[in-house]
C-alpha cells in the first residue's frame, strides 16, 4: 500500500533541423548544413492528464482535497471504480486530520465515493473496504441506536464479506472483519451483540490474528487493532496491544498519513506503557474521538 512520492511529468521536444537544398553551386558546402534560422520545432504540449500528479501521488504527499478532486474527475471520466475508492480513502484520511466540524460533512462525502466505487463494480476490494471504513466511522459518530436503525452495521458487515470473498487473506479485510466484533460487542455487550448481529469477541480476536500474522499488515491495521483491543479491555489486552503497536513502530511509514498514524501509534503506545490507567483512558477516548 506504500506510495512513492514522486511527479512524473513526461514531454518530447523533436529538434529538426532544416535540410539545405543541393545543387551544384552548393556541392562544395554539403556536408556542413547551414545553420538553423527558424529555431527549434515546438515542444509537443503535454496532456494535462498526464502532466498533472496521479491522485495516487496527491494522495500520498497529503494533498488530499486535490487527489478527491483528481480521482473523482477520473472516476466519472472513465467509470472507474478505483479512481472512486482513492477518493474515498483520502477524504477518510481528510476527516482523521481536521477540525471537528468538517469531520462529518468529509465522511458523508466517502460513504457517496466508497458506495459509487462499488456501484460500478460490486466485486471491487478497495471500494468494499473503503465503504465498510467509512460506514464504521460514520457509525461511531452518530451513535449505536442511530446506526442500528440505519442498518449500518448490515452494510459493513456485507461490505465485509465481499471483500473477503474477493480476497480472503488481506489483512485488511480480515482486520475489517475482526473491528466489525469488537466495535459491537463495545458498543452493545456480548449479549445484544450476539442476539442482534452474530457479533462475538471470539470471532473478532481470530480476525486480528489472522490479520497480524499476514507478512504485509500495515501500521495502520496494527494501530487499529491496537485501539480496538484496548478500548473493550485495556488490562485484559495490554500484552496484545503493546505487541501490535511495537510492530507498527516497525512498519514502513510512506505517506503522509502513515507518518501522522505512526505518531499516533507511538503515543498510545506510550500511554499503555505509562502505568497510569487514567492516561491511557485519556489516550483512548481521545482516539476515538476522533471521528
């Protein structure tokens, strides 16, 4: 999932240089052409699609309005449903990033994107995951009886399920699927959990471990994981949650909102380690808060 951060801005110029007539009064000077009077042809313009940063390189250097705008034009352009998966998943790292009152207004506008994204293909992993992301943050927002009668937690769990039919190994999905438990077992307790949506604590703890054994888990899987763990028992999964963040400290940060997770990572990670259960009641509630 790590970008480069690199522009690519591709052009040609083609120099042509004039060809001198040759007759006999220009035997002699043949084989040194005149010299060019006209200058150089015009460089050839560049199409402004291919000139301009990839929502995939906007995406990663944090320039995150620009890549929605560039990856929602794309989207509609061409009808790709990935190009409204990026959209999605950069307007979600947009809302992690600003002001509590934009927050809500840059979720909505992920759940449309992610939603497009599977519309146009249902089988599409990146829109699946993207929609089941942001029907939990919009979820956690509004409420457990708002999302309840809403259906949220059906559609992520439906999102869920066809990401893992399309790839049933990516950490990602199998990190979705384990969230998807704990969050309602949080949020609703085992009982309602269990009788409401099939949700158990053990089905979301074999989720995590399948999702923390896989090679390439990212920082931000862990950190989630991490946070969700902590955030039904703190005391009972401290071990566990050190362990996924200390890997996440491991994990390659690059892009722009990697590095801003690693550092969030980093401070839940400190708290954990403080000994004081009221910091990192603090830490947690903060977390969450986000959204």
């Amino acid at each position: 999932m790590n970008l480069l951060r690199t522009r690519i801005i591709a052009g040609l110029a083609v120099l042509f240089l004039p060809v001198a007539g040759i007759g006999m009064a220009g035997a002699a000077r043949a084989e040194v052409p005149e010299p060019a009077t006209t200058g150089p042809a015009p460089i050839e313009p560049v199409p402004a699609e291919q000139a301009a940063p990839s929502p995939a390189v906007l995406y990663a250097e944090g320039a995150y309005a620009e890549a929605v705008a560039a990856a929602l034009a794309r989207g509609d352009a061409h009808g790709d449903a990935g190009m409204d998966a990026l959209a999605a998943r950069a307007l979600l790292a947009q809302a992690r990033l600003a002001p509590r009152g934009e927050r809500a207004g840059l979720v909505g506008r992920a759940l449309e994107a992610a939603r497009r994204a599977v519309a146009r293909d249902p089988q599409h992993l990146e829109g699946n995951l993207q929609l089941a992301l942001a029907l939990g943050y919009q979820g956690r927002a509004m409420g457990n009886l708002a999302a309840h009668q809403r259906g949220l937690a059906e559609e992520a769990r439906a999102a869920i399920d066809t990401a893992l039919a399309v790839a049933p190994d990516n950490p990602w999905a199998q990190a979705l699927l384990g969230s998807w438990h704990v969050e309602i077992v949080t949020g609703a307790g085992p009982l309602l959990a269990a009788t409401l949506y099939g949700a158990s604590l053990d089905e979301g703890l074999k989720a995590f471990r399948t999702a923390e054994a896989h090679p390439e888990v990212s920082l931000l899987v862990l950190h989630q994981m991490a946070l969700h763990l902590l955030s039904y028992d703190s005391r009972s999964f401290a071990r566990q949650a050190e362990r996924m963040l200390m890997a996440a400290r491991a994990r390659d940060a690059g892009t722009h909102f990697e590095r801003h997770m690693a550092r969030q990572a980093d401070r839940l990670l400190r708290a954990l380690r403080s000994g004081s259960h009221a910091m990192l009641a603090r830490e947690i509630e903060r977390e969450r808060l986000t959204f």
